[in-house]
C-alpha cells in the first residue's frame, strides 16, 4: 500500500543485500525452505556414534544422490578418525581438508551464501553449535548432450554447438582455445534466476577497456531473472534505441572462438545455448559461419551477395513504387507496357498493394514460425502459392506487386543475422511509407536518415558502419566485404584497439 | 509524446492529398491510368497552327493514334489529353517526326518544346517525313503494326544498311547551335517508313536533301559502315562484292597563309571480299582496292559539294579540323561558311580477308 505511483512507474525497488541475513540454522533454513516439498533434510551420524550427528539438506532434484551417497555419506559412516575427531570443530577441519571425497567441499559462515548453494545443487552439512557449515557441490549433470548446431549449419568446420549449461560451454571453448591467456569471468545476474553470467576474453590480446565497458555492464544489471536473450542483450547493449543488432550471438563454439582470438569480447550466459559477442559492427552481421571455410573467392562473392540482397530487400518495394507511381520514365518502356497490362482492372494502388503484401508477407512467416514445422509448411504453402495466385488471377493484385514482395522477402533470407533481417524489415516499411510519400524524393530521404542513424551508433565504442563510414587509419584487410586470402590478414581490426594488433607471423 | 502525436498528424495530413498544392514534392499518377506515347509528330497546320500526331498505347500490340492541332505545340498537346479517359505520357516517346513542311518553315520550336517539357527526352530520335506530314507517316505506318517499331528497326539497321543513321534531339540541337547547321533522317510516309537519306538543316530550318550516294557518304564521314556492300568490277571482269565494315575519316584544313583555303577529308575504308573468287592475286587485289576507294571517294565528294553548294557545315568539318589544328581553332570556327572553300575527298580502302573458305 505504500507503493507511490509517479507517471505510471513505481519507485525503484533496490537490492536487499544480504538478501537473508542471519546466523546459519536449520531453524531458519526451514523457514526459508517452508512449503518446499523439494528440501530435504536429514539427519546423519559420523561412524557409529548417535551422540556424533549431523544434519544434511539439499534440494531434492538439483543434486545427484550417487555423489551424496558415495562421496560423503559413505565416509562418514566408514571413516572411525571422523568419529574419533575430540571436538565438531576439528571433525569439520578434517571433513573439509580431505575425509570426504568430494571435490567441492566449501566452509560457508553466511546464510546468503548456503541459501543460493542449497538452489544450485549444493548440499550442507550443518555441524550441531556451529554458526559455519561445509557446503558440498554434488550437483545434478543432467543436460543436453553436445551437438551439431541447428540453426548455423556449414560443410566444413567443427560439430560442437553450445548448449544450456554454462560450464559445459567455457569447457567446449577451452578446448577450441587452449591459451591459458583465456579469461573467464563469472558474474550472476537476476535476482530470482540467480542466473551465471561469464564473461571470457584473452588477456593480452583483448582491450582491457572493453572488458571492463562489458563488466560493467553486467553488473549495472538488477532484474528478476534472465528467461530469455534479451534480458541480457537489452541491458548490456549500450544504445538501444535501434532496431540493429549491436551484440552478436552465435551456437557455434568455433565462430565464438574465432572472436575472441579477434580481440572481442565473450559473454556466456548459464541457460542459453549461444555466445554473445561483443562489440559487433554492420559487417559482422553480413558475414556467415561458412565463410572462413570457403575458398575466399567464393566467401567474396558469396559477401558481395549478401551485401546486393541487403539493399535489395531494403530498397525494392519502395523503388517499385517510386517508379509504378511517380516516376514512369526510370522504367524501361517495353517493362512498363508490361507493368500496365498486368495491372489492367486491379482495383487498389500501387502502394496499398505493396503495403497490404508486405504485411501479408509478415503474417504469413510469423504464422509459420508459431506453428509446428508440418503445419507451418502447410501455411506457407496455402497462404503463399494458393492465396498467392488466387489473388493474382481474381485481379486482387497484380504479378508485378507480387514479384517484388517476394523477391524482396527472400532476399531477406539471405541475411545470416535474423536479427539484421527483422532490422531491416522494419525499415522496409518505412522506406515504402516514404515512397509513397513522395517516391523517390521520400525514398533518398528516408535512406539518408537510416545512413545517418547508422552512422551514429556505437557497438561498445565501434561505430557501427566500421569500416565504411569510419577511418581507422590502416589499410582494413579484414572480411568486410572483400574476404582476402587468410595468409594476407596478418592483422586483427584495428576498431577492436587490441593490446596486440599481429596475429600471424 | 506529445511529439510522436504531431508527428502521426503531420504524416496524416500528408495523406489527405493536400499535398498536391505543395509544388514540392513529385506529383503521383498510377501507371496503369496511362496510355505511353512512344512516337510523336509535329506538321505545320495552315500559317498559324502546328498539329501534333501521338502513337502509343497501354501494350505493346495495341496501337493508337491520336490528334490535334493548336497554336503552339503544348496547346495542341494539351488538347490530345483531353480528349481520352487515360492520362497520354510523354516521357517514353522514343521517336520525333518533323514533317517537311514544318521543317522548311523551322525546326527550332519543336526542339524547343522536347528540351523544355519535363517529360520529354533529349535523346529523343529525331527523323523528318520527306514529302509528307508526320500524321501521314504515323497514320500509314499504324496500319501496319506501329511506326515505334518501324523507326526503331530502322535505327538498328542503320549500321547494317547504311542507309540512315539515327540522330537524336540532342545531336541536332548542339549541332544547330555550334555549327549552324545539322542533319537528320529521312522517311518516306508510306506503311513501311522507307529510309530516304537525310534532310539538312541550316539555321534551324530544311534547305535540301542528301540522297542516294551523298547519303552513304555522310555515313562514310561518320563512320558509320557497319555492313555496307560495294559492286565493283574486277580484272577479269568478274562482278564482286566488297563488304565495307569500317571507315575512319580524317579532316586536314588546307592554309594560304593565314586563310583558309579548303578542307581535304581523308577515309581509311577497310572491307572483306564477300562475293566473287577466293583471294584474288596481288595485283587484282590492289585494282579492286583502287576501284572501293574510288567509288567511296566519289560518295563522300557529293556529300561535301553538297555542304558548299548550301553554304552549310551540316558535317561539322571545320570542327573536326579544329580538333586536328586546335592552335589554329579560332581561324577555323570563326565562321560557318562553306561556299567559297575547296573541298576534297580523298580515299584509301583496304581489302583484309575473303569470306571464300580458301581465302
């Protein structure tokens, strides 16, 4: 009831640290624990003296029994120095220094801390008088399997995709990157979710400066939980006011590697089967997995391509309407006999055709990506070829319009970042607005305007059209747009400012 | 918010079509309410009218030809849009035909109106109806498909039959402009739109023709042989046939003192042996070689007579020297004048290869 409301929004709501204070007791682990039917506690006798006990919790589910049973119940019952210890203090120094054979044992002397051990598969050992307990890591392993990824599939190159736990991720990267150099930094993040966030870079390659920028980020984080990407990617993303992508993620542990031997920083997040990179340029996004595995005239063709179907996808609509609505003249005159007799007695205006289809475009992808993939097909197939050409033939709309939305919408596909394609989508339709605004004239001006956003944002202090619009004063041999032979890039980009810039002999 | 509220009104006032008003932005029009004209003729209508003749149509089979006449070629261009449903669009008109009575009377406001009007081109091809009007031409050439397509092959033969080559408005208005004088195509107004030399135009308006040989030795000076075929009479008397694929002209100004006295125009003529016996020995080959340039000599002569005979650089010699003497650019360009120079053609013809499998 003291909630205050000030335009519409609550008053900031700071961290409680310690989030729960007070001495270490089962009592009080109860009370934390209430209503859990997960938390388990139990009472365990060292050897075979009942005058000896202590009690055990854990989380029923988030520890494995095998590693409880074996590695510290075990020998606690069979280990008599245990029982024979002359006091709880020293049977917990010998506890801690090697009687259990557990890897992980931990002295804790704050609840917080034996609270988040309890939800992270940890189990405690409460020592009767004793305001410190031994926390145990005997947590559950139980994950997905490592697998070829599914979403940035190549020919050639390794098989090893990210998946949901984190540990399993930095021991996929570790084996990619065997430098001891290699930085992991581990933060948590939310404060239900509690979620591991890591942040890994290659100390003497890596600009400090950057790591630090990416930190603090992360720190600067206080939300409920990380459910999704974008709990992470909203916050860490210094600009967010544009729908570009200034992060760049992938599923494949090569490609993340291959970044942070770039100078580039790293994010792991405990959950999410992908890795973040950071920062990110326009051209990072332009560029696909496979391309450092092709030959480098066909990754350079390949480039161009992608860079063609960018500006078409983004320009097209809006110039088949410049040109079908005021300026005929650009179109060649046997194109646009054609143009006319396949627009004979449609009803509707060039624009408003192009517009309504493009919105038909948009409802038919988000309807096949909601659907199971059978069904989506199926969507895809009614609402495309059969509505599609319904539509055509009822003179609803003309070939032409159609032609354009979907050569358009394809050449969107080739995008190798969703995220840059739904960007680019969103500009689509104001390009289109503005073409039917005032053609060509409202076609320059609203590419002016996205050349001049673009220009003005920064991906962790990048500019983001590096190196484009922004000089960084050496001959820029890496993949932008040409990809030259890999013996010819002997340096890493000089906008990341590495500490060491050669990364060949 | 209260921003983005007046940015959602502006954009919605942009909507309402207020805009048109505006005289900023570009004026929309659906391309399927309009009918491209693709050909456009102007006449001389009595003293005072012009009548404009417009072929085009909303496919490329159908054909219409609509007219009108006024005082001035926008009026009587006005008129045409009134009198259809569709909105008639200029800025695919590909071809301008001139009739010969507009011509003789001047060319210059025609260009005019295709250099002032927004949706007009300068590349427009420009061709003159010889004996006949532009609707006559149009109007014979629509009974038989469309007079678009009959100048427009006509146009990409020009290299093959040497016949006429395409000029455009462009060409003729500089031409007019630095040199005083031009030349266009001509047709004949019958369905087929008949090739018929050039027309010259001095001061801006029709003073003769340039037909037959004089024809093919403008297209000689210009270089623009592609395929042209020459009969010449061998040794042995055998008829044979030299294909002229290229010619290269050079114009050398003749000084007497400080004045200048004449202009030698000099071609390099290369040609194949299309028809006739293999490889011919030297010395045949020499004589047929001799006969070609003596024959395109002879052409390129009547075209110049024809530029002193009419006081007229419709060729734009004087320019073509000037480019060879620039320090003497001034003496050479001061004037216009043709009459009182001596011009002289001279030729030198290669035969490169027979198309006979032994050859």
């Amino acid at each position: 009831m003291d909630q205050r409301h000030t335009g519409g929004q609550t008053h900031p709501h700071p961290l409680r640290e310690p989030r729960y204070p007070g001495a270490i007791t089962l009592a009080r682990l109860e009370e934390i624990f209430r209503d859990c039917v997960d938390f388990v506690r139990r009472t365990v006798w060292v050897g075979d003296q009942p005058g000896r006990s202590l009690t055990l919790c854990y989380l029923s589910g988030m520890v494995r029994m095998e590693r409880i049973s074996d590695y510290l119940l075990r020998p606690m019952a069979q280990d008599q120095t245990l029982a024979q210890c002359p006091g709880v203090v020293q049977m917990m120094e010998r506890m801690r220094q090697g009687a259990l054979y557990n890897l992980t044992v931990e002295e804790r002397d704050r609840l917080d801390q034996v609270v988040f051990d309890l939800v992270s598969g940890w189990c405690v050992f409460l020592f009767p008088g004793e305001t410190t307990v031994l926390s145990c890591f005997v947590g559950t392993e139980e994950k997905r399997s490592v697998s070829a990824p599914d979403n940035e599939t190549v020919l050639k190159g390794a098989k090893d995709a990210f998946v949901e736990s984190i540990r399993t991720n930095t021991s996929i990267v570790r084996r990619h990157l065997k430098a001891p150099e290699l930085r992991i930094q581990e933060q948590t993040v939310g404060r239900q979710s509690a979620t591991l966030v890591d942040i890994l870079y290659i100390e003497g390659i890596t600009n400090p400066h950057l790591v630090e920028q990416v930190a603090a980020q992360l720190r600067d984080i206080d939300i409920d939980g990380v459910f999704s990407t974008g709990a992470i990617e909203e916050y860490i993303v210094p600009a967010a006011s544009t729908p570009f992508p200034l992060i760049q993620y992938t599923e494949r542990s090569d490609r993340f590697c291959a970044g942070l031997a770039q100078g580039r920083v790293g994010v792991l997040i405990d959950g999410i089967p992908l890795g973040y990179l950071a920062p990110a340029a326009l051209g990072n996004f332009l560029q696909a997995p496979q391309d450092k595995s092709s030959n480098w005239l066909l990754a350079t063709v390949l480039t161009v391509l992608r860079y063609f179907c960018m500006f078409t996808t983004l320009l097209l609509p809006a110039l088949y309407i410049a040109m079908v609505t005021f300026h005929q003249e650009m179109i060649p005159t046997r194109l646009a006999l054609s143009i006319i007799a396949a627009k004979q007695n449609v009803p509707f205006r060039s624009a408003f055709e192009v517009i309504v289809l493009l919105l038909a475009f948009e409802i038919l992808q988000e309807a096949g990506l909601r659907l199971p993939q059978s069904i989506g097909q199926t969507v895809s197939i009614i609402g495309g070829l059969v509505v599609g050409s319904a539509a055509v033939e009822a003179k609803i709309v003309s070939p032409a319009v159609l032609i354009v939305v979907a050569v358009a919408g394809i050449a969107g596909y080739t995008m190798p970042s969703q995220e840059l394609g739904g960007a680019l989508r969103i500009w689509r339709f104001v390009l289109v607005l503005l073409s039917s605004w005032a053609g060509l004239f409202g076609t320059v001006i609203g590419a002016a305007v996205l050349i001049v956003h673009l220009a003005g944002i920064e991906s962790f202090g990048v500019p983001y059209l590096t190196p484009f619009a922004v000089g960084t004063g050496h001959n820029p041999r890496e993949h932008v747009l040409l990809r030259r032979p890999m013996p010819q890039i002997k340096d890493r980009p000089s906008a990341l400012k590495p500490r060491n810039r050669r990364k060949q002999r | 918010m209260k921003r983005v509220g007046l940015l959602v009104l502006t954009l919605m006032l942009l909507l309402t079509g207020c805009r048109r008003y505006a005289g900023i932005l570009p004026y929309a029009r659906e391309i399927e309410d309009m009918e491209l004209i693709r050909t456009l003729g102007v006449d001389q209508a009595g003293e005072d009218e012009v009548a404009v003749t417009a072929s085009g149509g909303s496919s490329q089979e159908e054909t219409e030809v609509v007219s009108s006449r006024a005082g001035t070629i926008s009026a009587a261009v006005l008129a045409l849009q009134g009198e259809g449903s569709s909105y008639l669009y200029f800025g695919h008109v590909t071809q301008l035909l001139l009739g010969e009575g507009l011509a003789r009377r001047g060319v210059m406001a025609s260009l005019d109106y295709v250099l002032r009007d927004v949706e007009m081109r300068l590349e427009t091809a420009l061709y003159l109806v010889r004996d006949g009007t532009a609707a006559r031409a149009i109007g014979a050439a629509a009974a038989d498909g469309s007079a678009t397509d009959r100048l427009e092959a006509l146009a990409d033969d020009a290299g093959l039959t040497a016949g006429s080559m395409p000029r455009t408005v462009k060409d003729v208005l500089a031409e007019l402009d630095r040199q005083g004088a031009s030349f266009l195509p001509a047709v004949l107004p019958d369905s087929g739109l008949t090739a018929a030399g050039y027309g010259i135009l001095k001061d801006g308006a029709l003073v003769g023709w340039a037909e037959g040989d004089a024809a093919l030795g403008v297209n000689l000076i210009f270089g623009r042989v592609d395929a042209d075929v020459v009969e010449v009479t061998a040794l042995d008397g055998t008829r044979t046939a030299l294909r002229v694929v290229g010619a290269a002209t050079s114009v050398k100004p003749v000084w007497q003192g400080d004045t200048l006295t004449g202009l030698k125009v000099h071609c390099q003529v290369e040609a194949n042996l299309a028809e006739g016996t293999a490889m011919p020995d030297e010395a045949t080959l020499t004589a047929l070689e001799e006969e070609l340039a003596c024959t395109e000599a002879g052409r390129m002569a009547q075209a110049l007579e024809l530029s002193r005979t009419l006081d007229a650089d419709y060729l734009g010699l004087r320019h073509s020297a000037a480019f060879r003497t620039p320090w003497r650019k001034e003496a050479l360009l001061g004037e216009n004048g043709m009459a009182g120079l001596t011009l002289e053609a001279t030729a030198q013809a290669a035969i490169q290869r027979s198309y006979h499998a032994d050859g």
